[in-house]
C-alpha cells in the first residue's frame, strides 16, 4: 500500500507531491478525522452468541497495560505541570467570550 498526502479542492484530491502511480490506478481515499467516531460502527457489533464468544476471547487475550513506578511519577510530575499552568491561566479570558 503506498500513503500519498493531499487534500479536496473543488471535490477532487490534490496531492501534495506528484505521484509515480500509472494513470488509471485504482485508488482508495481515506479521509482523516472526518466521521468522528471511535471504534466499531453500531452495525458492526457482533450480534451472535458466537460472534460475541469470539469477541469477548479476543478482549481476554489482551494484557493489561503496566507501568514502572518510574513511569508513574513521571506522568504524576506532567499532570501536576498541567494543573499548575491551567490554575495560573485559568482568569484569562477570551476577549468578548461572555459578553
């Protein structure tokens, strides 16, 4: 599969660099972030009890994510910076915001 980058101008794709691909090439466009969903579609959703089975094996195969106590502190240290700077701007406002 080849990843090329553009975007839409007047409904068709314009890429941001020329391509090597033949004319006539079948390609497949994949907008980025324009549904806004996350995960499987309400369609998809396995609706048989074994497809649910299947799913459900495949959830239990997965393994939990841990972290060092290294890691821990680092993150606690980034989320406290976030806290500290979000309290120290908290009174800006945007000009006109609630007027």
């Amino acid at each position: 599969m080849v990843v090329l980058k553009g975007s839409i101008e007047n409904g068709q794709v314009k890429l941001a660099k020329p391509t090597d691909l033949l004319d006539g090439t079948d390609v497949t466009v994949l907008a980025n972030g324009v549904n806004g969903s996350l995960g499987i579609p309400d369609g998809e959703w396995p609706s048989t009890p074994k497809q649910i089975s299947e799913m459900i094996a495949r959830m239990e195969r997965v393994e939990p994510f841990e972290m060092t106590a290294g890691e821990e502190a680092e993150i606690k240290s980034w989320r406290d910076q976030i806290k500290q700077f979000t309290l120290a701007k908290q009174e800006m406002r945007i000009p006109g915001l609630f007027e």
